[in-house]
C-alpha cells in the first residue's frame, strides 16, 4: 500500500461508508455513531485507533457502533466496552455478520444489541499472547485442545515427547485467558434481567468445543439473550456499508483496520497508516509523521 493506491483506490470507499454511516445515524437519532472494522485482530492498534478517534466525539450522548471482528485480546474488547460506557453514558452494538471470540464480550456488554439473521457470535475464546514471544497470538481454544490431548493420552512416553512440546509459560497464560474470559462475562450477565444466567454463561465459555461455534440468533432466542432487530429502514445501508468495509480489509488490503464516524477516519493496512477528516483530508504521509 502507497500514497497513490490509497488515494485512488480506498479513499473513494471510504467516502461511500461516511456517507452509508450518515444516512444511518440520521435514522437511529441524535447519537454519536462509529464503525469499526479489522481483519488483522482487535489488539492493540485497534485500541489506540478507537480512542484517538471517539475521543473527538461528544461525551454523554450514546454511541451507536457498528462491529465486525473475528476476535483479538479479552483485554483490549474489554477496554473498548468500558471506554464507550464511561464516555458515552449508553452502548448499541449492530453486528451485520461477524462479531465473534472476543468481539462477541463488546457485544455482550452493550446496552442494547441491534442483529438478525445473519449475525454470528461465538464463544468468548480469546488470543492469548505467547509469555516468551509477544509478538506471537494463540487460539486459547487450540492450547486447550493440545493440553487436552497430553492428558488423554496413555503412552506414558508419547505423553512425555507431547508434554515438552508444549511450553508451561503459554499454558499459564491460557489458564489466566480463559479465566479473565468467563470473570467478564460473568459479570455483565449478572446484570441482566433474565433467568437461566448460568447457561448464558455457559454458553458463552465453555459449553462449545469449536471455537469458531455460530452462536446465531436463534441460540440467543432460546437463552433469552435480549437483543432487537436491525430495523429495516437502515438495513440496507447497514449491509451496503459492511460489504464495502470488508472488501476493503478482505480483499484490497488483506490485513486491516477501518474505524470512521461521520466525519474522521482512520485506516491501517500493515505499515501503512492514514487519519483524516472527511471535509479536508490529512494526507497518508502527513497522518503518518505524527497526528494524533
């Protein structure tokens, strides 16, 4: 990614998103409105993205996000849910797709949850960072498979080859994950008024072996998980403005991070960094050597 390609080929996209976003905004009320969608992980550049972005916008009047994400840190979803809860007073989550592993815990935290039929959540299964390279991520699902295995397995010298295999450091870190997952859930379902909060929870934590489960609406029906509908009259420009973000993150870029409001945008796709305003545009080059 260059200058030239994001001026000829992602800017143009991004001004049809802020005009999909606008358009929703306007139906849904006088509330601050943001979108946020990656591909690369909700870690830590997702998080520095988010702040630098809402924090321009009025506090105390609600914010409307609209959420795709395959999953990233427990820690960072947690700490973009309270963020939007303490400086916005009240949370709506809209997921067209997908908002899955810990993306699923912003949803979960939310005031209100806006989904149909094609929304899919997941089992809040974290990435967890491996202790002796920080640079490296695992599915705590994955390293809970393979411990699993190691203890299944009865050829004490298999078990034994299998075991230093495996590093006691990351299983730690998977045993502090799953147990920072299910702190968290548990203490936003504890506030809901619903019955049957051990089976949300359950659900939610460790009733799934595949970590990439469809929790659909259908399974939240069932759990009496409150949520509303998409309204119809901004359904169209919900998918319209979701298609177009993922086209870009999926196949223009790969790997990558859009978060924009009505007015500002930020864009990341590996190296390559750009913010700007939609009525003056700040340069790629300039957004890189140091606005804030």
């Amino acid at each position: 990614m260059d200058v030239a390609q994001f001026n000829t080929e992602i800017m143009p996209k991004l001004n049809q998103c802020q005009q999909y976003l606008g358009r929703i905004s306007d139906k849904l009320g006088d509330r601050n409105s943001i979108v946020l969608v990656e591909s690369q992980g909700m870690f830590d550049d997702v998080a520095y993205g988010f702040q630098r972005i809402v924090r321009r916008l009025p506090v105390n009047k609600g914010l409307d996000l609209i959420l795709e994400s395959h999953g990233g840190s427990i820690d960072v979803a947690a700490a973009i849910a309270g963020l939007c809860h303490e400086r916005f007073g009240q949370l709506r989550v809209i997921v067209p797709f997908y908002a899955k592993s810990a993306a699923t815990l912003v949803v979960l935290a939310a005031d209100e949850r806006m989904l149909n039929c094609f929304t899919q959540l997941g089992p809040v299964d974290p990435q967890v960072r491996n202790p002796q390279n920080p640079t490296m991520w695992f599915p705590a699902h994955s390293i809970k498979e393979a411990f699993e295995q190691v203890e299944a397995t009865k050829d004490k010298f298999v078990k034994m080859a299998m075991a230093d295999k495996l590093d006691p450091f990351l299983i730690g870190a998977f045993r502090d994950a799953a147990a920072a997952s299910k702190q968290y859930v548990e203490e936003i379902v504890e506030r809901w008024q619903v019955p049957s909060k051990a089976e949300i929870i359950s659900t939610f934590t460790d009733k799934y072996k595949s970590h990439g489960y469809p929790i659909d609406v259908r399974v939240l029906k069932s759990l009496n998980v409150p949520f509303t509908p998409i309204p119809t009259d901004i359904e169209t420009d919900v998918y319209d403005l979701h298609e177009t973000c993922v086209n870009i993150v999926s196949k223009d870029v790969n790997e990558g991070i859009i978060i924009l409001t009505k007015s500002e945008y930020m864009f990341i796709a590996g190296d390559f960094r750009s913010r700007g305003s939609f009525q003056s545009a700040i340069s790629p080059s300039v957004a890189r050597s140091g606005a804030n």
